[in-house]
C-alpha cells in the first residue's frame, strides 16, 4: 500500500483523544459550578429569603462555571504530544 492511499485511511479527527478527556472534565467543572448555584428559594412567596445572597451563590459558583469555561477553551487549544 502506498503512503497516499495509507493517509485517505487513515481517520484524522480535529482533536485527540486526550483532548476529549480533558473537554469531559471541563463540562463537569462547569456543571458543578451551575449545581453550586442552586437553592435558596423560599418556602413562601410572602416570605424573603436572604440565603439566595449566599457566598457559595454569588462568588465561589461564579468563579467554578468561568474556570471551567476557561478549561474547555484550553482543552481545545492543547497540543497532542505525538
């Protein structure tokens, strides 16, 4: 078989395996980020409920989602060491 035919067989994808894997554990940051968000609602709508103020809400979710969209950026970007 010669060299040209080889590469038309050969499947090439855009990213490699370990990129895959790294966009995997990306999704899953940004899914504990957006799950760290959740709660605080009040069991009455006549009642207000400050926990929706919280410091998990409102700065260490926030913070988790951004790392784990800047992780998927990097994951795309990553070189594959072969």
């Amino acid at each position: 078989m010669d060299k040209k035919s080889e590469k038309l067989n050969k499947h090439d994808f855009a990213i490699a395996k370990e990129n895959y894997i790294f966009l995997l554990i990306g999704f899953v940051i940004v899914i504990i980020g957006f799950m760290l968000m959740i709660g605080g609602k009040s069991d009455s709508p006549d009642v207000f409920n400050p926990e929706i103020f919280s410091f998990r809400r409102i700065t260490i979710a926030p913070i988790v989602v951004l790392f784990g969209f800047l992780f998927e950026i990097w994951a795309i970007m990553k070189r594959p060491k072969n």
